[in-house]
C-alpha cells in the first residue's frame, strides 16, 4: 500500500487580494498542500493559534506592521519557517536578506511584471521552496535564549552546539601554491554566508566561488551585502572572470556558473543551465568543471545547508580524486539535505558547524 504524503499547511500572509489569490491558487494544484489566509501581520499572529501552520509565506511591504516586524514576532513568540516574498528591488532585497538573518528561511521574488500573467513561471519555485521550507529548522527559540542572556548580562549560551569529525584523526595540513574553494548553498545560505566571509582571514589566498540557489534578482544585492560584510572583495559574476586570490564570486541566480580557462588564468564565467542539472546555480556543475581545470588537490569543496543532493555526488568525486571537502554539521544547518548527502556518500573529510568552517578554511589554504 502506498503512503501517503504528510500535509503542509500554509499560511499566506499578503495585504493584496490580488497576491493571496494567486498564490492560493498556485498551492491548490498540488494536494501536498492546504492553504489560510491572513490580510496583515496581525492577523497573521492570531491564525498561528488557531491555524497552526508548517509554513508561513510573508510579505515584506505591508501596512501596519511590516513584515520585518510580523517576523520578528513570530520567531520569538511561535518559532516556525517562514518564506519571505519580496519584490525584486534592491531595497526589497536588502530588506529579504535583513529577514533571513532574523529566522526566515528563504525567499521568493514577486513576479516584476503582470502578476496573473507571470504567475505560472514563478509556480515551480514556490512549490519547491515551501516544500523545502516544510522541513526547515528555524532559529527563534535561540534567539529568544539570548535575547534574555544579554538583557540579564550572560553570554548566549553555545553549551549546545556539536562538534562532528568524520575522520577525527584527519591532519588538517596547509596547502601550498594556488587554488580555489568551491561553496555550494541553498535554503537558509545568505546567514550561513554572511558568518562563513566573516570569519575568513584579510589575507585569504585563494578565491573563493558560491553557488546559492537563488532566483537571479536576488544575487547580486547578496553579492553587494556580503562586500560590506566581509574583508574581502566579493562581486557577483556576469561574464568571464579571471579569478583572483583573496576574491569570493557569487554565481548569478537562474543561470550556472562553470570554471574554465583562459590564457594561461582560471576563471569563472555564467553559463546557460543545462536540463541535467536539476538546480540553478548547479553546485555539481560548478565542481565538475572546476575539477577540468584545477588539479583536485588544489580544490576545497564546503557543502552548506541546503535541500536535496545538488553538488554532492561531484563532492564525494572530489575527495576521492584527493581535493578536500567539509560539509555543514546537521546541528547548525537548517537544512541537513545538501551536507547531509554529501556525509552519506563518503565524501566530506570534515563535519563542521557553520561557525567552525571559516576558521578550517583559513588553516588548509596557504597564509601569504
């Protein structure tokens, strides 16, 4: 006998008829799926308690209470995944990627012209995004932790966080000459990132390429947030890049991004995607090229949290061929699908906690 389906329950939360409306169409194709409705934050807050969603899909521009502020409610007071739906604005972005540091766990771009008309184009990605979403873990309970730590005049409390080695005696031993590391992402990745550019030395000497699955509206106002954030340079890549050491590239979202050579350089260049690949920017695709051009000892692949298995096979490839790999522990992923993958195939040498990762990264890459 087949089993059935677990049911998500979804919370849609937009001031515009218009938008709840399509949007509650868009879940309705699919049984997996049972849809309420809320017309502003506040009632958004009220159906929590009665509705008891799986997942939350808010709207950022909302009077009242804007969605920041919905947010930031609903993470302290019935912590639960939450998907931002935001215009495709740089100020819409910035303000998406200001959501995601608070808990939401990922992000769906409004479509830019004629709803109604746009609306079957952006189906497959709400879908999958909701769905990912469903199994997300969120972080308000933390938060609210250290909220009253600080406020009492205590450190936030880490005594939780683990700490996993696949292979404990593995020497962490320094590279030397030139290379490059190849990060892979998906749900819940711009916070991830944001603590992992942080965390990397000034003088780091290798560049360093992501893959965040990311509607292409969003990438490059993740590229310009992280600039800020880090002391390196990062950009995001529209055309052919001589990668450089010290650099982090953001792959351009819808599209994906390959590494190849040119003139003596190795660079990173945008490509159409392929129907083989399945996501977009293809982790996978991006390693498999990156392994034509560099010799694998001189590639470190970081498998951040992410849904599905995007990336993983090429990883574990990677390791065996003799290249390094690290995936992101299951205690701070929010999803454990993307590093998860990689750790059942064989292929990660660490099992680290988001935190840890940047300071491994600086110890195998050479210190100028």
């Amino acid at each position: 006998m087949r089993r059935s389906r677990r049911l998500i329950k979804i919370l849609v939360v937009d001031d515009s008829a218009l938008v709840r409306r399509l949007l509650g169409q868009i879940f309705a194709t699919d049984p997996e799926f049972t849809v309420e409705f809320a017309r502003s934050g506040a009632e958004a807050l009220a159906r929590l308690q009665t509705f008891d969603p799986d997942v939350v899909t808010l709207d950022v521009n909302m009077p009242e209470m804007d969605g920041l502020s919905c947010l930031n409610h609903i993470m302290l007071d019935s912590p639960r995944p939450v998907v931002m739906v935001s215009s495709a604005t740089a100020a819409g972005a910035e303000t998406t990627f200001e959501a995601m540091r608070l808990g939401a766990v990922d992000v769906i771009a409004k479509p830019s012209g004629a709803m109604s008309l746009d609306i079957h184009d952006m189906a497959p990605r709400l879908i999958d995004t909701v769905r990912s979403a469903s199994v997300a873990k969120v972080g308000g309970i933390r938060r609210l932790r250290d909220r009253v730590a600080r406020k009492v005049g205590l450190k936030p409390d880490a005594s939780t966080r683990k700490r996993a080695t696949i292979s404990p005696s593995k020497t962490v031993s320094t590279a030397t000459g030139e290379g490059v590391v190849l990060v892979g992402v998906s749900t819940g990745g711009p916070p991830v990132l944001e603590k992992l550019l942080e965390s990397l030395a000034p003088n780091f000497s290798w560049p360093v390429v992501i893959a965040q699955h990311m509607p292409a509206t969003f990438t490059s106002a993740l590229a310009a947030r992280l600039d800020r954030l880090s002391a390196l340079s990062v950009s995001e890549v529209t055309k052919v890049t001589p990668l450089e050491p010290g650099h982090v590239y953001v792959a351009r979202g819808d599209a994906d991004i390959i590494i190849s050579s040119r003139s003596n350089s190795i660079v990173a260049m945008p490509a159409p995607p392929k129907p083989d690949y399945l996501w977009r920017p293809s982790v996978e695709r991006l390693v498999r090229t990156a392994m034509e051009h560099v010799p694998a000892k001189q590639l470190i692949g970081v498998m951040l949290t992410g849904m599905g298995n995007d990336g993983s096979q090429a990883m574990a490839d990677l390791k065996a061929a003799g290249g390094r790999t690290i995936a992101e522990s299951e205690d701070s992923a929010v999803v454990w699908g993307m590093p998860g993958e990689l750790v059942k195939a064989g292929g990660a040498d660490w099992v680290e906690a988001a935190s840890d990762i940047g300071p491994l990264l600086n110890r195998l890459t050479p210190c100028p």
